[in-house]
C-alpha cells in the first residue's frame, strides 16, 4: 500500500503533460510500479485466489517490461495506470 501512496502523491493534481516533463515524478512513479510488480510475484496462490478480481499476472508482467524494457517505456501508459 505504501507505494500505492506514493504513487498518488507523486502524480496527483499533474496533468498528463505535467507529469511527462517531470523526469523525477515519472522515474519516481515507475520504480513504485517495479517495487509492486515485484512483490505481486511473492504473494502466495491461495491468497491470489481470495482476490480473483485483481489483475496480478499484468501487475508482474508490467514490472517486467519496466524493468526489461526500460527505453521503450511508454509514458501514457504509465500515466493511464497511474490514473486508474
């Protein structure tokens, strides 16, 4: 939840082009994502099964691509998600 908090306070009240010429919110935003798709890759099945509702296999797979895909990163989409 932590990161979900900073994330937010990272983000909030920034329009879309606000928050793309922001390198350290962006850069800020994206590592939260990584912590989460990381920690999402830890939590057990059964739990996972409790919450069938949450979305954890692209929760991984988007840390993935921040992390494997770094220069590639589109920030619409982070921003999209960040707004969700």
């Amino acid at each position: 939840m932590a990161c979900i908090d900073k994330i937010e306070k990272y983000s909030r009240r920034m329009s879309f082009d606000e928050f793309c010429a922001n390198d350290m919110a962006v850069d800020a935003v994206i590592r939260n994502f990584e912590v989460i798709g990381e920690a999402v890759k830890k939590i057990l099945e059964e739990v996972k099964g409790k919450y069938a509702d949450v979305e954890w296999k692209e929760a991984a797979g988007f840390r993935d691509v921040l992390i494997h895909d770094y220069f590639s990163i589109d920030k619409n989409i982070v921003r999209r998600i960040t707004c969700a």
